[in-house]
C-alpha cells in the first residue's frame, strides 16, 4: 500500500515509522528476521531502508532484499531508500523495476551525499534528488517520499532557499516527505511555518534519533549540522563516562520531543531506532 494513503486514513494519532539499515556482514543479514520480529511488535505504520550512495550494486540490492522481506515476510509496510549522485539512467530504471518486481510500493527518492574518495564527479548524471523524482514518477507507480531539512540542509547556507529546494521536490512528485534529525522541536515548527507560506502541502513527517554515545552526537553534527541544545550538552558533560546513563537519558530527552510533537498535530513520527530494537520500543510508547 502506498504510505501516502496511510498517512490520508490516518484515525488522528501521529503515524509511527522506524528507520533500519542493512548489516554489511552477510551472518547479521541473514540473522535480520530476529530484528524484524521485536520491530513488528511496535506496529509500525512503515519500515524505511537506508541504501549506501556510492555503494556497490550488491550492497544496494540488499537495501531492496531488505524491504522486500519486510513487505513480504513480516507484512509491514517497506520504503526503499534509492539515492541517484552515482547513479545512470539504465542503472535507476533497473532498481526501479527490481523494487516494483518485489511487491514494494514505497521509495524514498534521495541525491546522496557525494563520495569522499575516488569519486569523479564529471560523471554525476543525477546532480539533484528532483531529477530522482520526476524519473521515478515517470518510470513507475511508485510512492515517492523525499528528504526535508528543518535547519536546512548542511550544504546550503539560506534557510528560505532549502525549503524552496523542498518545494521544488514536491513539484516534481514527491508525495510526503521525511526530516533530517533535530533536538530541538522548535526548529522544525518555524520549518513548518516556512513550507506552509511556500504552499508545501505534502505531510512532513518528523525524524527523531535519541543521543546514544558521544561520538554519534559529534559525527551527527558535522554530517548533518543539526544543533546542540544546552539542555542535551549538559547531559553529554553529566553522563561522558556512563554510556548507560547517557543512553537512558537520551532516550527520555528523545521521547519528550515526541510527546510535544504529538501534541502538535503531526502526521506521523519517524524514529531513527537503527537496529536498535529497545529503542524503537521505548519510543514508540511516546507517541
Ligand atoms: P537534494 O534535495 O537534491 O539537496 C541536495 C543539496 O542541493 C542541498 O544542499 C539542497 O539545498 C541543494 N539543492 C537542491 N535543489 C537545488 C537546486 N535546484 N539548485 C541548487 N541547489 C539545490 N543518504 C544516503 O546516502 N542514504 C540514505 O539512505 C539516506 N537516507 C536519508 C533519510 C532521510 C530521512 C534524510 C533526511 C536524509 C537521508 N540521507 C541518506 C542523506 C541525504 O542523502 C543527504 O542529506 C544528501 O546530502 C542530500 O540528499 P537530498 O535528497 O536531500 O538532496
């Protein structure tokens, strides 16, 4: 079923996904079924998964392999991840073809962050995830979900100009639309005032990823530019030696920003719970 029907049937209640990536070894792929199960306990509205950009095509398939087995074995609804900056023509309509072969209905349609080593950037066919879009769009019945950014995006520098970039991909037809992580929910209601004055119509649906360790929050940071509240440094500087803590307060830190969230009136939370089952399951309770 296409998630953006879900998301126009919804009985009032924020729609729950979760976010998961395919294991590169080939023993914890294999072993991917005991994850699913303890995800299915959930209920999740959806499932989304990642897909490397640069990756090779093996790798990618298991994106799809992934999603598939979601759909098919475990009966939750799948979004395949597909990102197009390596990507050509011919390579982007066999995905597609690969994914509509495998009953899945849903893909997030992304550029990718380019390729730090050996990439040759004269090749790029697909400079920006619209292009991505209106392909899907024409290549297939797909629905397509596509990126938004409640800071803006990391390489843009004007906040007005990364929402008009939204809007250019709801233009192309995007059906609804994921964020980028944040820690501050206030960042992603004045992204919302934004993107209702530029006639942003498609539901945008919040992602939340609690703080785990040190070393996730800081790469977070510079991957993605999401800022650091006191109220989360503090908490950094009170549990630095005691990862458990750490964990178990960025979790509750994580679930009140839902709470607040669903009171708001979103359509839908989307956790980024990465494999991790007990964060999916502590959350979800949030919503
Ligand atoms: P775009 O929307 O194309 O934007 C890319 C940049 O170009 C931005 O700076 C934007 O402001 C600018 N831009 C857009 N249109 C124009 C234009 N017409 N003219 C000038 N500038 C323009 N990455 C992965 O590799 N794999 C994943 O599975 C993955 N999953 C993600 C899931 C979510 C929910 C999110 C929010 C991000 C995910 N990413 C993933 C990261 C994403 O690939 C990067 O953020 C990437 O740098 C941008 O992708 P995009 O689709 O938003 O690109």
């Amino acid at each position: 079923m296409k998630i953006s029907d879900k998301l126009k049937n919804n009985n009032g209640k924020p729609a729950v996904s979760l976010e998961i990536f395919p294991p590169k070894k080939q023993e914890a792929f294999l072993n991917i079924g005991d994850l699913l199960k303890r995800l299915k306990s959930v209920s999740p509205e959806f499932i989304s998964v990642t897909c490397g950009a640069g990756g090779s095509a093996a790798h990618r398939n298991k994106t799809i392999e992934l999603a598939s087995r979601i759909k098919n074995e475990f009966g939750i609804e799948s979004m395949a991840h597909l990102t197009c900056i390596a990507s050509t023509p011919e390579s982007i309509e066999a995905e597609l073809k690969e994914i509509e072969a495998s009953g899945i209905d849903n893909v997030l349609a992304l550029r990718g962050d380019i390729p730090k080593d050996g990439f040759d950037i004269s090749k790029i066919e697909y400079n920006y995830a619209y292009e991505l879009i209106e392909k899907i769009k024409n290549e297939s019945g797909l629905c397509v979900a596509a990126a938004a950014y409640p800071e803006g995006h990391i390489d843009c520098e004007d906040l007005e100009a990364s929402v008009e970039y939204v809007k250019l991909k709801q233009d192309a037809g995007a059906d609804f639309f994921v964020t980028q992580l944040f820690f501050s929910n206030e960042y992603f209601y004045r992204f919302m005032e934004i993107a209702d004055r530029k006639n942003i119509t498609a539901p945008i649906i919040p992602g939340i990823m609690p703080m785990m360790t040190k070393s996730q929050i800081s790469n977070m940071i510079f991957t993605c530019g999401a800022s650091l509240p006191s109220a989360l440094i503090k908490l950094l500087n009170k549990y630095e030696n005691n990862p458990d803590n750490l964990l178990k307060a960025g979790i509750e830190y994580a679930g009140k920003q839902i709470s607040d969230l669903s009171r708001h009136g979103v359509r839908g939370i989307h956790i980024y719970s990465m494999n991790k089952p007990e964060i999916a399951e502590q959350l979800a309770v949030c919503v």
